[in-house]
C-alpha cells in the first residue's frame, strides 16, 4: 500500500512539473522594438502653414526616423521666441529682415541659410463682394471703410504692405481704416469673414481660399523683394534631422508642393 501510495505521489509530482516547466523559445515575449525618433521642431511663416503641413507627409514617409512638428506664426515674433531660447530646429521666415536678427546674434547656423522660394502681395477682398477697385492706388476709395494688412513691426506681409502704400504715398489717407492682423492669416480671415472690405496678403494665401478673390497684385517695384530664407537654429540638438528637412523643402519635391501653394 506505502509503495502504491509512493509511485501516485511521484508521477503527480512528475506532472506538476511538466506543467510548470520553462516555457519554449515560442512563448517567450518579443523584444521591445527601438522607436527612437529626431523630433524637430520647425518654427515657420504663418504663410507657409498649407505647403508646409502637406510636405510633413511625405517627408516622414521619406525619413522613417525623423518626426516634424511645426510652430507657425508671424516671422518677427517667431525670431523673437528663438531669441528668448525657445526650442526650435529650424526657422522658415517670409521675409530677410527676421533672418537677418538671428545671424547677426549667431543664433542660426550660417552655413545653411538659403532662400528657398518667394511670393506676390495682392490685394483680395471677399468672393461675394461688390467691391470693384482694380489697383492698389484706389485703397484711398472712401466706400472702405476697413482694410486689413498685417502689423508692420512683426508681420512680413504688413512691413510689405506699408511699403507699397508708401511708395504710393498714401498711407497717411489710409489712418484709421487700417484693421492690424497678427500675421498674414488673420488678414486672411479679416476678410473671408467680412469684417474687413479688403485686405492685403500674399499670392499664396489668396490661393489657397475659396472665400476671396484678388483685385490686384503689387507691382515688385514698390516693395522690397518677397524671399523666404530658411536656417538651421545653431541651438538644435537634432541639426542633422534639421538640415535634411531643408534639403528636402529644397528638392524638386519640396519645391512642386510649394508651387502647387502658389508660392513660386
């Protein structure tokens, strides 16, 4: 009887044992997969907001291992952030004045500044409006009563603006009609909304809206030239994931997208 009892106990403790082996090389869990990323931060031209989210896409899909986030707004206080230390890998600027504060305190990596497109100014008032000036010289028509431009001391569009209505020699008729956007976009939607007879933007923005029609475009003459320079900030800690979304905003496919946002 002892020796039965013994033989039972043994195989259940034979068995015990087999259930509760090492498991196999099959069960074992799979080894966590490495998805580290350069994440860099593009701070950028409001302007540029269309092109530029639709060439994320495919960049990313070009560079696996790079992640783009964007900050847009106007160029002036976008300069102004980076000079105060806010994170950024890269700075898109509409105009060579905001560019030109960040080299002049070494805030940019000099060697990879570039102009990489350019732009019109136009004059745009709401698809479905009965305003019928066809030149920026009729600004001075008193039927408008509010007209959008961008502010001159931080927004590129609004600095161009004050300059075609100063070669003009009409900014002082034009006081207290003059409706300030916080950068181009705004003065996009000042009149895609109505609250503005007519505005002052680039090419580029007209294109994209469905809600505005152009009136007139600038003459290049009264304005200084509408280039966007682009460079790496010498602050980035990813500045080879920075210079290769460059060269790519710079390759025949960064450049179609641009072309297809009206800028030129």
């Amino acid at each position: 009887m002892k020796k039965q009892l013994f033989a039972l106990c043994t195989s259940v403790a034979l068995l015990l044992s087999a259930c509760s082996g090492t498991p196999s090389q099959s069960d074992k869990p799979a080894p966590a997969v490495q998805t580290d990323k350069a994440e860099i931060m593009v701070s950028a031209a409001a302007s540029l907001t269309d092109a530029l989210n639709e060439l994320k896409t495919t960049f990313e899909t070009d560079h696996p291992g790079i992640v783009v986030t964007y900050n847009f707004g106007s160029s002036g206080k976008l300069a102004q952030q980076i000079g105060q230390g806010a994170p950024s890998d890269v700075f898109l600027s509409a105009s060579a004045k905001d560019m030109n504060v960040l080299e002049e305190k070494q805030l940019i990596a000099k060697d990879t500044r570039q102009d990489f497109t350019k732009n019109e100014l136009v004059l745009i008032t709401g698809a479905n409006s009965s305003v019928k000036i066809d030149s920026f010289e009729k600004l001075t028509d008193p039927a408008l009563q509010h007209i959008a431009v961008g502010e001159p001391e931080a927004v590129p569009a609004g600095r161009y603006a004050k300059e075609v209505m100063d070669a003009l020699k009409i900014t002082d008729s034009l006081q207290g009609r003059l409706v300030y956007g916080s950068d181009v976009r705004q003065v996009l939607t000042f009149v895609e909304s109505g609250n503005a007879d007519v505005g002052i933007v680039y090419a580029s923005d007209a294109a994209i809206s469905k809600n505005v029609k152009v009136l007139a475009t600038a003459k290049s003459e009264w304005h200084k030239p509408i280039v966007y320079p682009g460079a790496v900030v010498a602050a980035s800690t990813h500045a080879d994931a920075a210079k290769a979304f460059l060269s790519y905003l710079t390759s025949d496919k960064g450049k179609a997208i641009l072309q297809k946002y009206g800028f030129q």
